[in-house]
C-alpha cells in the first residue's frame, strides 16, 4: 500500500482489510453469524438481505468481522519547511528590574515546528576607568524557547500568549537584535546521527533589527549617574584675511563657546547616553536648576543676563521637556589625550531618565 502525504502534514485515518466474498468462510465470526438458528430460518431473514450482509462484510463494513484501527500518517522532515518571523516587538521594564517582558507576535509554520528558541545579540558600550578609553563589546544571550502547538501559525508574546523575560542582570539600555530559530516537531522519527546534530533539524529565521535597523531599543530602568565636571576650556573662533597688495595677514579671534570636560565613567544607563542642556524658557526657575550665562562686565550691560535657548546650541541631538523644563541633547566625544569626553552642561540622559544638574 503507498500513501502519499505533503511534506511536513500528519493525519489520522482508520485502516482495515478487505476479504474477498468467496473467503468469509474462513472467518470464525462469519461461521458463528451464518450457523446461528436466525441465518438459518427460512422466514427469516429474506435471501435479500443475506446478500446485502454478505456484501457488507466483503466490503468490510462489519466491524465485527475486519475491525479497524486509526492510523497516523506522518510525513517527517529534518527541519522545518519555513523558518519563523517576528514581528513587531515592545518591551516592557519596571523600575530598577534587571529584566525586560517581551511583547509582540512571531509566525511559525506550526505543522513542522515544534519549538522556537529566541537568541539576541548586542553592541553596547562599557567604561572600564582602569582601561584607556570605553571600549565596544558584543553581548549574546539564550532568551527563552516557546513551544509550538500544530495550530499556532501565529504565536502572542506576552500578555495571555507565550511569556517570555529578557533577563539583563543589569539596568542599562541597548539596542537588541532578536533571532528566531525553530526547531523540527519530528525529532523522534530520525537516528540520533541526525538529531545530535542541530544544524540538520533547525531553520533559522530573519535576523528582527527594529523599525530603524539598528536593533530593537530596551529602555534603561534606572537614572544615570550625575555627570562629574573635570573643568571648563574657553574656545576660539578665528577669522584670517590675506591683503596681497599691502603683504598683510589679519587675524580676528571671535568669541566661539565653552568645552567642559567629564571624569569617567560614563555610559551608566547603557547606550545613547546624552549630556543635556536645561534651558529656562522664562519661568523663573531657582538659578541652579537650569543653564545660565554671563556678560561681559565691559563691553555689556549686566543688569538683565540673557537667556539660552536651542540656537546657542546648533549640534544638538534632540529638544524637548524634561521634567518641566525644556531641553536639548548633546552627544560626548572622546577624548584620548585627556581620558575625558567634552560636552555642554547640566545633565545625562538616558532612554528613558533624565537626570537633573544639581
């Protein structure tokens, strides 16, 4: 007997033998029914329907004489057919937890699948002050592993779906890339040489990098540590005109802006680390809660100092309120001859805190 089945599909059928007519004889069950006094009565019952039972039981309808037996048909494959996909993820973190619950959706092709594991993968910065600069490290971590029921086509992560923790040990933020890998639902029907080997029975699936492809952002639970102020640098713009008919060079020195300097360490809530700017947009806030700046007590009048805003600062990452108060965010850029990183003041930033300046 040859069955054909799609790879991957298993079924369930009843399976029995069929007996030609010429040979019910040889059947115990057929002898007893054709010898009892009813068979053999001859009132009852009419020679109709003795051949209507006797066809009955050669086409093995009679399950007292050819009874049958479900039988599951499994047509097995190494790995499965179609490797899974996540899709859109959020990450929820309480305050201070070192872990991450993992929200979102993932599709499998469940007839073959029987479990998925979820790996990640990382590039985050640490600040080793015994070390001459921050160096970039990559982290990688099992996450969890689901299992795959046939009708799960598409599986719920988090909430009333699968529950899966992205445990950190720490507080920090990263970006992090998510990669599925399943595995097949039919390990038990193959030789232990193959399924001692996982690269026969697994497929792994897209690499889920996020909306900007840099890897999905897990938010820090944690403020970042205060900024410690090194000291301050004045710089300098200059401008140079060359006068050919009178052999001059002019050199004028402009006013250009302050650089500060931060002790290490820095990237305390993880990457994207910010030094923010507070700004007071005129609500009178205590002098030492925002950024304020002097005048010349020369050349200006110093009864009113003026108040910044984002235009004083035209390298800035992003603007918003922090806190009440609006601010704006700078990068740090390090600094090898001094072990330090220069910014603007008051405060870090982290993905999810700000920091105030104290």
């Amino acid at each position: 007997m040859t069955v054909f089945l799609p790879k991957g599909e298993t079924a369930t059928v009843r399976m029995s033998c069929r007996i030609d007519a010429t040979h019910l004889d040889v059947s115990r069950i057929w002898q007893l029914l054709t010898g009892s006094p009813l068979w053999n009565d001859p009132l009852q019952p009419p020679q109709q329907k003795k051949d209507e039972l006797t066809a009955a039981a050669a086409a093995d309808e009679n399950w007292m004489i050819n009874p049958w037996v479900d039988v599951t048909l499994v047509h097995a494959v190494e790995r499965p057919l179609k490797a899974p996909v996540l899709g859109e993820l959020t990450f929820l973190r309480d305050p201070e937890k070192t872990f991450a619950q993992i929200f979102g959706s993932m599709h499998s092709h469940a007839k073959d699948t029987g479990r998925i594991d979820l790996d990640a993968t990382w590039i985050e910065w640490h600040d080793d002050v015994t070390e001459p600069a921050p160096q970039q490290t990559t982290g990688h971590a099992h996450v969890g592993e689901v299992t795959v029921e046939p009708f799960e086509d598409q599986l719920r992560l988090g909430g009333f779906g699968h529950e899966i923790r992205h445990e950190f040990r720490d507080t920090r933020h990263r970006n992090i890339t998510y990669i599925p890998t399943a595995t097949t639902r039919f390990r038990e029907y193959f030789y232990p040489a193959i399924t001692d080997r996982t690269e026969l029975i697994t497929g792994e699936g897209p690499a889920s990098t996020g909306p900007a492809g840099k890897g999905w952002p897990v938010p820090s639970t944690r403020r970042p540590e205060p900024p410690e102020v090194s000291h301050t640098v004045l710089t300098f713009g200059w401008t140079r005109t060359v006068d050919r008919t009178w052999h001059q060079v002019i050199q004028v020195r402009g006013y250009a802006g302050v650089r500060i300097y931060l002790r290490r360490p820095w990237f305390s809530s993880g990457d994207d680390e910010l030094l923010a700017v507070v700004l007071d947009p005129g609500s009178h806030l205590p002098t030492e809660l925002v950024t304020r700046c002097g005048t010349d007590l020369v050349w200006a009048d110093n009864s009113v100092l003026p108040r910044l805003s984002p235009r004083n600062f035209p390298h800035y990452l992003l603007g918003g309120p922090a806190m009440g108060r609006p601010a704006s965010g700078v990068g740090m850029t390090f600094s090898p001859c001094r072990s330090m990183a220069w910014g603007l003041p008051l405060s870090l930033v982290s993905r999810s805190w700000l920091r105030m300046a104290a």
